[in-house]
C-alpha cells in the first residue's frame, strides 16, 4: 500500500513496516541534493517529529516521520551518494524503514489521488 503526507513523504506499507522516502515531486523542489543525514536504528519518533535532514544546493530542509514508530533500518546509500534520491526519490532513494506503533494510523494519510491533487 502506498500512502503520501502532506509534508511530501511517501510510504509503503508491507506488514506493519513502511518504507519511507521524499516524493518525486519534493526531489525537484529541492534540487540536486548534497547531503542527507538519517535518524539511528532503534530511534522511536513520533508523527511529525524531524527524523531526517536532506541539504540541496538550494537549502537545507528537515523530513519529518510520518508516523509513529521505531527506526528499523536506513538506506546508508543515500547518504553516501545523495544523488540517489534526485534520480529514483520513490524507489533507490527511500530514507529509512518504520515499524509502526499502530498500522491503523496510515487510514489517515493521502492516497496517490489525493497526493496528486495536492501538487496539482
């Protein structure tokens, strides 16, 4: 299942664990990216709480959690090659794995539809 914020975030949920990443659409806002920072394993965030950082040549910008949950694994390939994220934001470029406290809560997130919409 596929799910989207309203800060630009993606998610998708396999089980009670998202992949979650920046959209297409915030990777070309953003412009080429020249350093991520993700959040540790084991780190426990609440929705909306800053769990990563993403600098551009542009400006320096925060990725928030989604949902509530526990750091359970971070695409260090990102962070050595920020590019990744430029080039496949919705695939190669995913930030970092979630459990989440309560799959329920992705109910209220946006679809691809409504995600759609609001960048429209």
């Amino acid at each position: 299942m596929l799910k989207f914020t309203q800060e630009h975030e993606w998610l998708k949920i396999e089980g009670d664990v998202a992949t979650v990443g920046i959209t297409t659409h915030a990777a070309e806002q953003l412009g080429d990216l020249v350093f991520v920072e993700l959040p540790e394993v084991g780190a426990t965030f609440s929705k909306n709480g800053e769990a990563a950082t993403v600098e551009s040549v542009k400006a320096a910008s925060d990725v928030y959690c989604p949902l509530d949950g526990e750091i359970v694994e971070i695409n260090q390939a990102i962070v050595d090659d920020p590019s990744l994220v430029n080039s496949d934001p919705q695939g190669a470029g995913w930030f970092f794995k979630l459990k989440l406290a309560n799959t329920a809560d992705a109910d209220a997130l946006l679809d691809e539809a409504a995600y759609k919409e609001l960048v429209a």
